[in-house]
C-alpha cells in the first residue's frame, strides 16, 4: 500500500489538464477546456476539463472524475494502479507501506509473474542482441522480414536459443522460483517430473502486453533446421493467472492512443502484421493473434473507438474469420 504523504504528493503533481491531454486534445473554453470524451463515440466536443476543480467530465456519457478517477477509467486500472501509474509519470519515488500477511497473498502471485515474464522478455532480448545465435538466427530473420530497428526495440523482440533450459537456468540462478517459470509457462516440466524445458526455445521471441504494458504472454515462431519438424510454427504462453486469451489483443498497449486519435481499430491476424503496420506509421492496429475475435475482445477495442476494420488474409479462411468476427 502507498503512505497517505505520498498520495498526497501524487494528487497536488497530477494536473488534471496535463494528466486528461495525454488522451484528449484539449481547446481553451472560458475558464474550462474541452476536448472530444474518450469514453464514447462524439463529434462535437462534450468532455470539460477544469483546472480550478481539478476535476473533468463528460456532459454526454458522464464519465469523469479527479486525475486518478481519469485514469482508472481510460486505463481500466484500480485506485491503486492509477496511483502507481501518476506516480510514474510523475518521478515519485513510491513509498509502500508494509503489506498485510492476507494482502501480499493475493497480490504476491500475481505480481511475481509479472516479474518473472518482465525477466524473460528482458532475457530473450539480452539474446537476441548479445548471443552469437541470437545474432545470427534471431535478428537476421527480423531483418529479412524488413523489421527496422527501432521497431524491433518498440516491441521488445527477443530470441531464445537451442539450449532447451538455458533460460530455467538462468531465471533459477537470478533466484526466481521454479514455480513461478511452470505457472507463467515460460517452461513446462517433462514426462518424468524432473527435467524443466524452456517452452519458447529455438524460436524468435513476441511478447504480448496488456493494456497497462505489462509482459502477460510469449509468443515463439520456429525458425532454424532444428526446430523446423517441430509441429507448430508459432507457439504461445498457455492460459495463467496474468494471461487470459480471450481477454487480451496484441499491440493493444502500443495502439490505443493511436486507435483513440484516429477513431479506428484496425484488427489483423498475427504479430508480424501488428509490428510491419507501425512500421510503415499506423499504429491503430491490434491482433487477435490466433484466436477467434471474442466478445471481451471487442469490447476492449470499444473502449476507445467504435470502428473497426478487418484486414485479415485474403484466402478462404481469412475470409471466413473477419465475416465470423
Ligand atoms: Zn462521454
């Protein structure tokens, strides 16, 4: 839990014009300013911002509220994950006080698979520009595909090497549980009970964000000779307590000013078609990646726009799933 002194410091550093402008393009009114609500589909502007109250709201749909309510709402985060995020924006050190035994149950495991994924994604991208193989397998086949860069950066590309533990090993060394490697599925425990495989290895590295930025999920692509009679040319993380398919879209983190700004959505059908879009300068573009569009799926998007366009393959099946979806 974060100490009232430094709650207080969060709210007097949270302007509510500058926190709502990282969302909302906002035009001098009298005393107020407004701006387009993005809470629902408008063209007129009927969002008020007053910097005197520091408060803001929407006079159509009646969202709105202090800085932390804002951004609870525009992220879906709770009171005090809005906080954590003010805080950051802010450069204001966080001092927590010391957690309940019931308190750090329920949010101890949680968080612990978080930084076991923010471990992994920072691991395989150490590979990929560190590792010979990494070098060599990894970023040549990102650069064959065009990838730029700065892209590949944005993303956070990584690479996992042939070794079929080297990552176990080394999360097990750096003194995270084995455990929490099984629950996250970074890794997966053979037959025999005993010997931990990397799930990911020999294959290049997408993670998945969440709509706050956080790392929930791995997606792995095939790649050289020894991986290629492998069944499956992409593998993913398996459902965990961080990581619900149905709920979550690739490059949602990395879209959402965008999709807000320019009222769209575009839905396309895999990782690579996310990144090569931003590349070329569009950024509203999200992936259902391998899944067929669920419900929770749609109403993500429909949090900051009421448009969507489908642009998946042109083939029989592609066809297919954008009518479905
Ligand atoms: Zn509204």
């Amino acid at each position: 839990m974060i100490d009232q002194a430094t709650i207080d410091r969060i709210l007097d550093a949270a302007q509510i014009v500058d926190v709502v402008s990282d969302f909302v393009t906002l035009r001098k009114r009298g005393v107020n300013y407004v701006g387009l609500c993005p809470f629902h589909n408008e063209k007129t502007p009927s969002f008020s911002v007053s910097p005197s109250k520091g408060v803001c709201k929407c006079f159509s749909c009646g969202k709105g509220g202090n800085a932390v309510h804002f951004i609870m709402e525009h992220e879906q985060l709770s009171y005090y994950e809005a906080l954590k995020w003010l805080a950051k924006k802010y450069n204001i050190e966080i001092k927590e006080r010391e957690l309940t035994k019931e308190e750090k149950q329920s949010q101890g495991l949680r968080e612990s698979l978080f930084l076991v994924n923010q471990f992994a994604a920072e691991y395989f991208q150490d590979i990929l520009y560190n590792n010979v193989d990494g070098q060599s397998i990894g970023m040549t086949y990102f650069r064959q595909r065009g990838f730029r860069d700065d892209i590949i950066k944005k993303f956070q590309l990584g690479y996992c090497t042939e070794q079929k533990d080297a990552l176990a090993k080394t999360a097990v060394q750096k003194g995270y549980k084995q455990e929490l490697l099984l629950k996250t599925g970074l890794c997966y425990m053979k037959d025999d009970g005993r010997t931990i495989r990397d799930r990911f290895w020999g294959r290049v590295i997408f993670p998945v964000h969440n709509i706050t930025g956080k790392v929930v999920a791995f997606g792995g692509r095939v790649l050289s000779a020894a991986t290629k009679n492998v069944q499956m040319k992409y593998v993913n993380s398996p459902e965990s307590e961080i990581y619900h398919k149905s709920k979550e879209l690739y490059g949602i983190y990395f879209a959402k000013q965008s999709i807000i700004r320019q009222d769209r959505c575009f839905l396309v059908e895999g990782y690579t078609d996310v990144i090569s879009m931003h590349q070329s300068g569009i950024e509203n573009v999200v992936a259902s990646s391998g899944t067929a569009l669920t419900s929770d799926q749609i109403r993500l998007i429909h949090r900051f726009t009421s448009n969507i366009t489908v642009l998946y393959d042109g083939d029989g099946a592609g066809i297919k799933a954008s009518i479905r979806g």
